[in-house]
C-alpha cells in the first residue's frame, strides 16, 4: 500500500478532526461553485489519518474501486454532509465533544465556536489575510505595494501605474486566486477598482506586478513534536488572470526559495502557528525571490508533496478535472480507471455525480506520475 511521508495526524494530533470545506458564508473572494468545492473535500483524505468531513458524493462504490485500484488503503469516512445543515450540525457536535477542529478557513463564529479550533483561530485568519504579509516576513522579500482604505484611492493611484496587481486588503480570506485582479493596462485598472468597490471592500492593496522567472508553492510544516519540516515545493500554474490550475512537482528547487520560505515558517511559528503552510514565491527575471501570498493551511499540492517519494517518479503533477456533462460521467470514470491500471494516475478525490437525483457533472482530483513532465502532458490530453 501506497503510504505518505507524513500524516495530518502526526502534525495536529490524535484527537484532531478536518474540516477541508469553504465556510458556506458569503465571501466574494472564494469560489462559490458549491460542487467543485464539495469535491475538494475529500482531497486531503489519504493523508489523513483522522476523521475528514466529507461530501457524501466522494464516498460512492466507484471513489473505492479507484483507491483500490491505485493499491491507495480506502478509509470510510465516519463523518459526511449534504447540506449545509448537515455541515453546521457536525462542527457543532465535534466541539461538544471536545474534539480539535483542523480548518483551511475561519468559519463564522455562530457556526464554529472559537474555541475548537486548533491554534488561536483570531491568529490562523490573520495568518492568512492578504494585507498580514508586511507585518510578519522582512520588507525585502515582499514587492512594493500599498494598503490604503478605499476612499483614499484617488490620490493614491496617481503614483501607480499598470502593471499592477489588487487584493483586498482587509481580513477576507481568498482562495485559487480568487479576489487577485491583474491589471495590464488603465481599463483594467478601472475595472478592476469597480469590482472591488462593488463588493464593499473597505480596503485594498495595490502591488507591483513582478516579471516572473517562475512561480512555487513551498511548503513546510510545524508541530511541537515535529518541529518546523520542510515538505518540498512545486512550481504553480495559472491562467491569465491569476486563478490556480494545479502545480507540478520539480527535484531542483533553488536553495534562495528554501531558505525564505523557511524564514516565513519560522515567523508563522513564532506568532503560534501549528500545521501546514505553504508560499507562494516568485523568482524574478533578476534573480530576487518576492513572496505574493502566504497559506497558512493545507495547500492543493500537499497531497502530492506527501507521496512524491512513494510514487517513486521524478515528475508529479496535481490536477483537478470534471466531466463534460452527465452524459459523459460513464466515460469519463472508465478513462480515469485506465490511468490508474496504467500505473501513472493517483487518485485523491472521486465527486460521483450521478451520486444525485439531479445528476451532475463528475469530478477527479489526482496527482500523475512519469519520467518527464512531456509524457505527463500527453496523458493529460488524452483524458482532456
């Protein structure tokens, strides 16, 4: 059986339960696509071992099959939603247990006492705010940028010019690059000063857009047991606008990137951070390494990160897909389970969608696994 080089349950404990889903209060900087959301929810289950909060649609017969298929133990998850209501019930009955709550985003505090959270739950959101990052690492690692309050911005904006890059700048967590606007040019500098307006952001930070030689996610984590552990890196992928499309895994991380991620853990820890984290850190065309946004939480590739060395290949890419439709869900599993015979697909998430009465599109999250980062690519094609 395929095991990872650590678990959730040596870095937050024994008695820790998981709740990987998006609070389901209103945050125009999250993704609201309910079921892309509730797939994610079991992508940190194989390495777990506690009990995770699930969808129950990631729990089907055909999510087992692909586990079982992949030599991936299948753990049932005592604990599943389907509602809402269901969701906010059991937070509420793991804290009258006493249980210690791990959460990838601060939850409103009459759905989730703050008193059940893992660390000081105050301190885990302001880990996690976009406008935090200037108080806690050195000026030199950050690019320029200003938080000003948005009725200051006129003033403001006249010693900015495109290209820039907006974030909100109060404590609103985002997600994916979800509430980061790149602006190439003044119209979408404009716009993208609407947008923000609009959704009531009482203030914003405006950021040098930096000339990337490449893009990681370099992660560490931290118990008291434990101590700070550096997991690896990726480098990321984006769309045009910034929104995260997965990560491939890379052997030679350049040891500059290490040693300021470090530096990063080290200053999340001093402030009482326990768990996962993982940075967003640029290299720029001059050879400086700039930090664009810290996660102080399981990130999309930590999964990856954890069974680089058992998948025994030294390229991996973690990637998210859905089917076309409902017609296509068939097919669309039968062409995942040819991966995984292949021995080049691992599967972390199966969201059946023909789980419901009203079927919808499915959806796979896994990590694939090759020589090279080309065969890696073709095989992506072929089950796009």
């Amino acid at each position: 059986m395929l095991k990872p080089k650590l678990t959730l349950r040596q870095i937050y404990g024994d008695n820790a339960v998981y709740t990987p889903r998006t609070p389901y209060s209103d945050n125009p900087w999250m993704m609201d696509d309910c079921h892309k959301l509730d797939a994610l929810t079991s992508r940190e289950v194989a390495i777990a071992d506690i009990p995770v909060l699930v969808h129950r649609a990631t729990q089907t017969a055909k999510a087992k099959k692909l586990h079982d298929l992949a030599g991936l133990a299948w753990i049932e998850q005592p604990y599943t939603y389907e509602t809402q209501e269901e969701y906010l019930a059991q937070l509420d009955a793991w804290c009258t247990e006493g249980k210690t709550i791990v959460c990838q985003y601060l939850h409103d505090a009459e759905d989730m006492n703050r008193n059940c959270y893992w660390m000081d739950a105050a301190k885990f959101n302001e880990l996690n705010t976009k406008a935090y990052i200037d108080h806690l690492i050195d000026s030199k690692y950050v690019p320029s940028r200003l938080n000003i309050e948005l009725y200051k911005l006129s003033d403001a904006m006249k010693n900015w010019k495109p290209p820039v890059v907006l974030k909100p700048g109060d404590d609103s967590p985002t997600s994916g690059g979800y509430g980061v606007i790149i602006c190439q040019n003044q119209d979408e500098l404009t716009e993208g000063l609407r947008q923000f307006r609009m959704n009531g952001t009482e203030s914003i930070i405006i950021e040098e857009l930096l000339q990337a030689k490449d893009n990681y996610s370099c992660q560490f984590v931290y118990s008291e047991a434990l101590g700070i552990q550096y997991l690896g890196a990726s480098k990321q992928m984006t769309d045009d606008n910034g929104i995260y499309e997965g990560n491939v895994i890379v052997e030679k991380v350049p040891e500059k990137v290490i040693e300021v991620g470090r530096h990063i853990m080290e200053r999340g820890v001093a402030e009482g951070f326990v768990g996962v984290a993982g940075f967003d850190l640029i290299v720029t065309e001059a050879g400086d390494v700039q930090a664009i946004d810290l996660n102080f939480r399981q990130n999309g590739s930590t999964s990856m990160l954890m069974f680089h060395e058992a998948l025994g290949k030294p390229v991996n890419k973690f990637a998210s897909y859905a089917s076309k439709g409902v017609e296509e869900n068939a097919s669309f599993f039968q062409t995942i389970e040819q991966f995984i015979k292949q021995g080049v697909l691992l599967p972390l998430s199966f969201y059946d969608g023909d789980y419901f009465e009203n079927k919808v599109a499915s959806r796979f999250i896994g990590i694939w696994y090759a020589d090279t980062l080309q065969e890696i690519e073709q095989l992506e094609q072929q089950l796009l």
